[in-house]
C-alpha cells in the first residue's frame, strides 16, 4: 500500500500532467491540421531523446522480437517513428472535435468492409479483435460515424482530473469505461445480446489470460474475445489500422475468422485467442513503427 507521502506526490505528478494535456489539447485545437505532421515529427524526436525509460522499454521489446536480425540503427529508427506516430494520433484525435462526420471519413480508406457486413449479417451479434495499432482511436470513431453498432471497453488515465476529461469529451454509448468493471461487463453482454459489435484490443499483457504464443514467445493474452464469441455464437472479424503515406488511415477488415468449437469450452477459448494472436503478430511485423504496445511490458519475465 502506498504511503501518504507516496499518494501526494502522485497526485501532483498526475495534476501536473492534466495541465500539461490541456495546453497541448487546446493548441492542437486551434492550429492548422496542416502542421500536424511536422509538430509531431518534432514531439516524436523530443520523445525519443527525453523519454529514456519508454525509449529503453521500447528497445528492449525490439530486441526480444527482433534480437540481432536487424540492427540497433534500425530499431532506433523505428522508436523514433513510433513516437512520431503517437504524437500525430493524438493530434488527429483531438482533431476529431474540429471537423465534420464527412471529413473524418474522407481520412479513411477501408479494405474488407464487406467482410464486417456479412458478420453483422448473421443477426448474432460481433466481435472484433484489433491491437492497439495506427490511430486505433479513429477506427473505433470511424465505425461508429458508419453507422455500425460498435463499442469497446475503455480505461480512464490515472489521475482524477484527466480521467474526468476524457469522459467529458467521449460521453457517448460507444464507450464501456472500466472504472465499473462490473457494470461494464454486464453492458457488454446485453450489446452483444441485442446484436451489437464488441471489440476487443487483445495484444497486451493480462496475467488472469491464457497463454499462447507470440513472436515466439509464451505470454498471456486477454480471452474476453474468444469467450464472447463462443458463449454467443457470434463471427469475429479482425480490425487492423495504419497510417499510409498520404496521411490518410487504412482500415483492414479481416473474416468471419473459422473458429474451433468442440465440446472441451477451455481448449477452444486458447486455440482461439492463439489465432488471434497470430494475426495481430502478422501485421506487426507488416507495420511494427505502428504498433504502440512497443511501450508495454508484454513479455513480463524478460525485463
């Protein structure tokens, strides 16, 4: 348990950080989208020399998926463009309180949409797996201005005054805040029963999930996902996002994934979460400068 001197200070820390996202938050705002780019260049170059513990963090995950098959200048290269990336999202996101339903989608370019359709066809409710990948914020805004009937589950940032923030600009239904777990929970079973669309971002550490493999690797993964399909009986679609060389999102769209169902419900909900793994896996190595949970510890026992 953290002391009360311990508390104090994390509360300043946490104020601190509120004021600093405000100020960024509304010179994001008021700028001209056009500078986008070269603003996050500048953060992302800034990050990558200031930020010595993300940056060691984001190394140190390259050289247990990568080890010695590309070298240190490349890796350095890509954890600069990593921190260019998050620095950009951030500024579309909050550009999304700035233009209309037509320019976000304008933004957007999808591949597989009829692979979404035909899942949400079936009248059983959809679930979609995606990493924590491109501006995944605007995949889960884009659905959504689309028409269909999504929703995710989402963590408030530590710290009360930027939690309250960030539920004061997302107070839609599109959203199922963990700050009531089990309230969420029982949320995500009746949008699933009234034949929503409930995505999952799987790609991190969860020490209560089941352990697969991943870039050779044995780790644990969230089997929400794979529970909620099999219990419902409904399609899975992957949901994969990057940012192309135009500055534009590229939405893919993969399934209705074949899914194993046999009478053994454990075996099936790790045989599935595996596949599912294995196609996040995939476009990593496809777009790895895209991939953000470089910053998390998804290997524990090797840090």
């Amino acid at each position: 348990m953290k002391s009360k001197k311990k508390r104090e200070e994390d509360k300043l820390i946490h104020f601190f950080i509120f004021e600093i996202f405000v100020i960024f938050f509304y010179t994001i705002k008021f700028i001209p989208s056009v500078l986008y780019p070269f603003l996050s260049k500048l953060v992302g170059t800034i990050m990558f020399y200031t930020m010595h513990a993300n940056r060691t963090l984001v190394m140190k995950n390259m050289d247990i998926v990568y080890g010695e098959t590309i070298s240190r200048k490349k890796k350095e290269e890509m954890c600069k463009k990593l921190f260019s990336g998050i620095a950009l999202s951030l500024c579309e996101t909050i550009q999304i309180a700035k233009i209309t339903d037509e320019q976000l989608l304008a933004m957007v370019v999808f591949e597989g949409e009829k692979n979404l359709k035909e899942a949400i066809s079936q009248g059983r409710g959809v679930v979609g797996i995606s990493p924590h990948m491109g501006n995944f914020p605007w995949l889960q805004a884009t659905l959504v201005k689309k028409g269909y009937p999504a929703t995710y589950f989402a963590r408030p940032p530590s710290g009360r005054h930027l939690a309250k923030l960030f539920k004061k600009f997302n107070t839609s239904e599109d959203v199922l805040w963990m700050t009531n777990r089990r309230k969420a929970i029982i949320d995500a079973h009746m949008w699933i029963k009234n034949k929503g669309m409930l995505c999952f971002y799987i790609d991190q550490h969860d020490s209560k999930g089941v352990e697969v493999e991943f870039f050779n690797r044995k780790v644990f993964a969230p089997a929400g996902a794979a529970s909620f399909a099999r219990k419902y009986d409904c399609p899975v679609v992957g949901l994969f996002t990057y940012r192309m060389k135009d500055g534009r999102q590229k939405i893919i769209i993969e399934g209705p994934y074949h899914l194993q169902k046999t009478e053994n419900a454990e075996e099936d909900i790790k045989v599935n979460t595996a596949f599912f793994l294995k196609r996040i896996e995939h476009y990593v190595r496809l777009y790895p400068e895209h991939w953000y949970s470089w910053l998390h510890k998804r290997f524990p026992g090797l840090y």
